[in-house]
C-alpha cells in the first residue's frame, strides 16, 4: 500500500470519456452476469420450460392412448391436432415469467437495498441512461432465456412425443408466432417487474406484487362473480397474451391489435413512472 | 473547489442541513467535523447529486456534479463503505464501474493493488471485514483519477495500519493540487490529518477555519491556578472578559487573562501561587465547546434507568 502508484494517468483538463451509452450498457451487462443470483434464476427458468414441456407431452401421451377406446373422445383430440402439440414447448411460461419478472425486480430492488445505487448513480448522475441500460440488459435476457428454453423444450419433448406417434411442427406459424410471442411477453413481464423494483426499492414487495398481479388477480377475478371482472380479465397481461397467441378466439374478445396495445399500455405506463420516480427522488 | 450556497435538506419535520454555505479549496485537506446526525453524510450526498437539496445549490469546479461530462473522473467519493452489492466481488464491482468511463482495466488492478485489496479481490465482497468494505470504497472514490476526493467517514473499522495509510493518502492527494473533503466524528483523527476543519452540528456551520485557529479558540488564554487563598485571588482577578471557575479546592481555571497578568496580581497582592499553568485547549475541547449545544443524542446516565434523550433519528 503506497501512495506512489497514485502518480499515474492522464493529465488533467484533457477531454475524457464519460459515461456514454454504450458504456453504460456495458457496465449493466457486467452488473448483470456478475451475480450468481442471475445465473441460478435464468436455469431455473431453463429447467421449468424443459420440465414441463417433457410433462406436457407426455400428459398428452398418455391421453391419447387413453382415448383410443373412446371415439368420442379421440375426435375430440384428433380435432385439436397439431395445435395441442405446438403449445408444449411454451406450455412452462406461466412460472417462467414469474422467475424471469422476479430476477427483474431484484435487479432493480438489489440495487437500493445493498446501497449499489449510490456507486451506480455517481457514476451515472443523470440516472436515466443507467435505467434505460439496465431495462435493455433485463428485457434482453428475458426474450433470449424464454426462446432458447423453449427450444430447448421442443428437444427435450420431441422423443417423448415420438414414443405416442405425435411431433411438433415447429416450423408451423402458430408455432413461430407461440415462440416469439411469448418472448416478447415474458420480456414484458421483466420490464414491469424492473418498473416495480424501482418504485417500491423492495425486493420482498416488488416480487409480491409481480406475483399479485400475474398470479392471484387471474384467479381471483374468475372466482369473483359478476360481468366487471369477466370483463376486466380479458385486460390482464396473461390474458392479453393468451388472446394473441390463440388462433380460434372466443367471440367478445379483443382483436389482437388491441391486445398488443393494452400490453404495451401494462409496460410504458409502469416504466415511464419508474423513470420519473428514479430522477426525483432522493437516493 | 466545492462551493456550496445556502443548501438546505428538510426530511419530513426535520432540517438535515440548515442553510449552510462553504468552499472546499484545492491543495489542502479539508475536514468536515460533527456529531453523529450533524448533516455531514447528508451534505456530501447533495454534493454528489444524490439527494436534491429543498433549496440552495453546490457545484464542484464550477458545475454541478451531475453535469460533468465525466462525473467518475471528476469526484470520488466515498460516500457509504457499503455502496456495493455484496454478492459481486470487489474486482467486478469495480469493472462493472469502470466501464461507465472507459476505464481501462489495468486502472482497475492499480487501484486494487493501490489499497491493498490484491489478495481478497477474487472473492465476494459479503465476506469483507468494515476495514476491507472501506478499502473497496477508497479504491472507487480512486477510479477515475479524480481532481476532487469525497471521503465520508474513511477511517471507521480501519485497523491502525488502514488509518495511518488513508492519512497519509488523503495528505499526498491534498499535496498535489486535488480537492480533498472528509468527513469524521473523531477530533483526534481530524487533527491528524486536516489542513482546514469546517464543523457542523444540528445541520449548522459552527466553524469553518484552519485547524490551528479552532484549537486557540477566540484567542482567549487559559490558564490553570492553584492557591492558598482562592476566595481572595477570585475577587481581585474579576474583571470583564475574565471568568474563574473553581475546580476544586486551591484550584481555580481563569480565562480570559495571559498568565503572566495573573502572576503580577498576585504578587502585587502577596498572594502565594504554587501552580500556573497556561492551558491550550486540545482539538478535542475545542469540538465539545463548538458542540455542545448542537449534539443531537446525549449520553444521560440517570440513578435507576438511562433515559433516552435522542430528538430526532439519525439521517
């Protein structure tokens, strides 16, 4: 420990970078690959979408085998055809996204409870480009893990499907639009919880609210009598989702530009008040 | 230069900081001194455009520090030992801020090396003692080379190694023309280290001078008498401007008179004097008496139980 290594560097006065863009996004990326807590969520994610769809197929397996007494019953399935297959490789995403939104409101949250905000934001006083930077590295990620799952899914239940004479057509429209879609979902469902992680600065309370939202207002609004909530539903984020990716839509429901916009209302509203929120309040 | 106008932080009912103005010059260390809750973390926060004053304003050179084109190179700071995510290790908490200025990493291993971290860099930053989680600090406030150095309570938890190291750090920065401001609640370390105090209490400037000024205090001598004849010594010395307190039997502190006053009057009075003794008040005094109305908990030690006298939490 001497001072002398102090006599080092630039000469003062000289124009040096500053935080650019670019450099900001890279240090979120290392921010972000630096956590084991990343690492560990982003494979369970993996192993819930591949778990499940190996499930699914199978489930589905054994149902049609079980069917095959049943002519009733065996239409049925054969009526669904390809469409029951196409789902099994997106068939985990409603605990991914929960993981995937959870992972983002730590990211966000971990910053204001481990007191890292303060190095973060004295290196970035203008806060904004730090946030953008960060929602770009988490929305990213979330598209990137929930397609290559799903991929990943697709392999692992393409043998098991095989064993019941059934495959996926991958290559089918629905099947793309399933898989795209629904990394652009999931991304979304991060940029909410990244939004709440930085209005509540709270680990504990952002995941809460994430899962309030995804998971118990669902299924409290279809216990819940009454023509409101019926209606209500159809404008929660799972169902906006569902309703896009569903190729035989029920009667009153939203077209699928409409639903595509009230999901993007679910993300801008909750970030643009994350960002204000972050430039003026105190850190 | 931090030149600070007026600045104002209202939390709620309380006043932080209270409307206070100073200016942190280059080429010396200059100590920010108080008690705890004083406003000390809370003004280097508004330096480093953390907190948003209720009012009044502070650049650093000139500009306020959020509207540095290259904030990293321009301040360190070290504004809280525990501003890092603990699950990262030391080396990629300070890639990941480097990379906002392009910082090279050999800068990154030169400052790791600079504090002494080389050892326990590898390793995640939960398991840091006080003193390593304050190395790590010194080692970001280091990063980009900046012309201006915030240190916020650099010496607590160090060992006596660490301390005499952040002095000497903070005198060679100071030496070389950069602006050095640090806080601390120890006297004793202040008069170890700083050039210039600027003491706070209650979020008030109580004090804003060279160090050597605060110890004489307002040029007032003191001077310590023990005699046989106190009572008599206490009528003939009460003048305007000289008070005597008895501090025991024969032993009296007059202040306000040069000692060689005192020992003219009692010989003129024939009084015997077998003690005088001029006093200089150490650092430590001169803070209490800055301080002692401002302190925000007192210690109060009651017969039966310790009140609590505390006014206001802690901001």
């Amino acid at each position: 420990m001497s001072t002398a290594a102090l006599q080092s560097s630039r000469p003062h006065g000289t124009a040096a970078p500053g935080p650019s863009f670019l450099r900001v996004l890279n240090s979120e990326f290392i921010k972000f690959r630096t956590l084991l807590s990343t690492l560990i969520l982003v494979g369970s994610t993996v192993l819930v979408m591949v778990g499940f769809a190996a499930l699914n197929a199978w489930g589905i397996g054994q149902f049609s085998e079980a069917s095959r007494n049943d002519p009733q019953a065996a239409a049925a399935f054969a009526a669904q055809g390809a469409d029951l297959t196409a789902g099994i490789p997106t068939s985990g995403i409603a605990f991914a996204q929960l993981i995937i939104g959870s992972l983002a409101v730590l990211l966000m949250s971990s910053e204001f409870t481990t007191g890292m905000a303060r190095s973060t934001f004295s290196a970035v006083p203008k806060r904004t480009p730090a946030f953008i930077a960060k929602l770009l590295v988490v929305t990213a990620c979330a598209f990137v893990v929930t397609v290559a799952s799903s991929l990943l899914a697709y392999v692992a239940a393409t043998p098991i499907l095989d064993n019941y004479g059934f495959d996926i057509d991958l290559g089918s429209d629905h099947s793309r639009r399933l898989l795209l879609v629904s990394g652009v979902y999931v991304a979304a469902v991060a940029a909410i919880g990244m939004s709440l992680g930085t209005l509540l600065r709270n680990s504990a309370g952002g995941i809460m609210s994430l899962v309030g939202l995804f998971f118990v207002v669902p299924i409290a609004f279809q216990l819940i009598p009454g023509e409101f909530f019926e209606e209500a539903r159809k404008y929660l984020p799972d169902s906006l989702f569902e309703r896009i990716v569903t190729a035989a839509p029920a009667e009153d429901a939203l077209e699928v530009w409409q639903a595509w916009t009230w999901l993007g209302v679910w993300v801008v509203v909750p970030v643009a008040a994350a960002m204000i929120i972050l430039k003026k309040r105190d850190v | 230069m931090i030149e600070a106008t007026g600045l104002t932080k209202v939390y709620g009912e309380k006043t932080a900081v209270d409307g206070v103005s100073f200016t942190v010059q280059a080429g010396r260390v200059t100590g920010f001194l108080g008690p705890n809750g004083a406003g000390k973390s809370t003004t280097m926060r508004m330096i480093m455009g953390l907190d948003r004053p209720t009012s009044g304003s502070v650049t650093v050179n000139g500009v306020p520090f959020a509207q540095h084109a290259a904030p990293l190179r321009e301040v360190g700071s070290l504004l809280d030992a525990k501003a890092v995510h603990t699950g990262r290790t030391a080396y990629n908490h300070l890639l990941a801020m480097a990379a906002t200025h392009s910082i090279p990493r050999k800068r990154v291993q030169e400052v790791i090396e600079m504090t002494g971290l080389g050892e326990v860099a590898r390793k995640k930053v939960k398991g840091f003692s006080l003193g390593m989680g304050q190395r790590l600090g010194i080692a970001a406030a280091l990063l980009g080379d900046p012309q201006t150095i915030i240190l916020d309570e650099p010496v607590n938890g160090l060992d006596p190694e660490g301390v005499v190291w952040v002095r000497n750090l903070v005198k060679y920065l100071a030496s070389e023309g950069r602006t050095v401001f640090l806080s601390s609640h120890l006297m004793s370390e202040m008069a170890m280290t700083a050039d210039h105090l600027i003491v706070i209490g209650r979020g008030r400037i109580i004090a804003d001078a060279p160090i050597g000024e605060i110890i004489t205090g307002k040029g007032q001598s003191r001077a310590r008498v023990r005699t046989d004849q106190p009572e008599q010594l206490m009528r003939l010395l009460a003048d305007d401007g000289v008070s005597v307190e008895v501090q025991d039997h024969e032993l009296l502190e007059v202040t306000g008179l040069p000692a060689r006053d005192i020992a003219r009057t009692a010989l003129d009075n024939r009084i015997m004097v077998y003690e005088l003794t001029p006093l200089q008040a150490s650092l430590e005094e001169a803070y209490m008496e800055l301080t002692k109305d401002e302190v925000e908990y007192h210690s109060l030690i009651t017969t039966g139980a310790a009140a609590p006298t505390q006014t206001g939490g802690q901001q």
